[in-house]
C-alpha cells in the first residue's frame, strides 16, 4: 500500500505576505515623514516668532534705559498713536498705501541712532537660518516703534512705548508686538 505522505504545516510567509507587509510598512512610513516634514515647519515658525519676540524685547529693554526727554521718544504722528497695535493690519498688506503711510509714522532704525546716541542693544537684527537652504540665508527682523506721551497730572507724565518686529514667514508678512511703558513724575 501506499503510503500518504502527511501534511506539514510550512513555516514562515509567502511572498504575497510578505510584499503586503511591506506595502503596509511603508504607507506607515509615509505618514510618518509628513508628519517629522510639518513638525518641522512649525519648529522652523515657531524659532522666527521666538526671535522676533527677542528682538522686541531687547528694543523695549534699551528704550528704557533711555532719558525721558530722548529726541528718540519723541511721540508719533496720530495715524500710529491712535492705532499702535494696528487693529487694521497695515503691517500685513506691503506696498499698499496704509502700509506706507503706517512704516512713515512710526519710529524706524534711522531713529534708534538719531543723533550720534548710542544703540546698546542688537546692531543688526537678522538671525541665519538653520534649515541649511541657501535660498531662505537669513531671516531679517524690521523695527519699529511708536511713543505716546500724556500728561497724567500736574508733574506726572506717562510715556507708553509699542515695539513692532515685522519678518517674513513663508513669505507671509509676520509682526510681533511688546509694550513697555514709563512714568516721569516731578520737573516735567
């Protein structure tokens, strides 16, 4: 008689197997990669705010180191005083009108140096680029900022200062904005 041979289960996958495994692999990879891609792009964003907010605050720092009565604080035409945060985003549209008419009012880098005064603070506010794209080289970092003088009582005096950082983010118009403000009391 003839003997059956038995079955024996094979160990291990076919190549079917196999290649569905692998395609599953990799659309996981995929999505993973996105993923690391716009984490990245946000830790790119996010250090440019960082920046910018570094480069205001070391304004604002400076500004306060300055004499009350510094020709540099001197206080702003009422197109920037009445609208120092710029509630309609002139900041935002370049090339326009409002925007011209907004960078004119406001107190720029000439103004930091006016006068042969001493700036302490950053002398040229531009950070390189880490992302290694020779293309992007340098963010730079506009100043600006706008002074509000008001006589709170008789001998007291209240200066507000709004420091503006305008960058450009993935080509999109970006600002930063810090407040400080100063009190003079007596001999106004």
């Amino acid at each position: 008689m003839l003997r059956r041979a038995s079955f024996r289960p094979r160990h291990g996958f076919t190549t079917i197997e196999s290649l569905i495994a692998a395609v599953v692999f990799l659309v996981g990879l995929a999505g993973l990669l996105g993923a690391l891609v716009q984490a990245r792009g946000a830790t790119g964003q996010a250090r440019r705010l960082m920046q910018a907010t570094d480069v205001a605050n070391d304004l604002a720092e400076q500004i306060q180191l300055w004499n009350f009565d510094d020709p540099r604080l001197a206080a702003n035409a009422v197109l920037c005083a009445n609208d120092p945060l710029d509630k309609d985003r002139k900041l935002h549209k370049p090339g326009t009108g409002d925007y011209n008419a907004y960078v004119a009012c406001m107190h720029g880098e000439l103004m930091l140096r006016l006068g042969g005064a001493s700036f302490g603070g950053l002398q040229r506010p531009a950070f390189r680029d880490e992302d290694k794209v020779e293309s992007r080289g340098e963010t730079v970092y506009q100043r600006f900022y706008i002074v509000r003088t008001e006589t709170v009582r008789d001998g007291v005096q209240r200066m507000q200062v709004w420091v503006k950082v305008l960058y450009l983010d993935a080509g999109e118009p970006r600002v930063v904005t810090t407040q400080t403000m100063r009190v003079q009391m007596g001999g106004v």
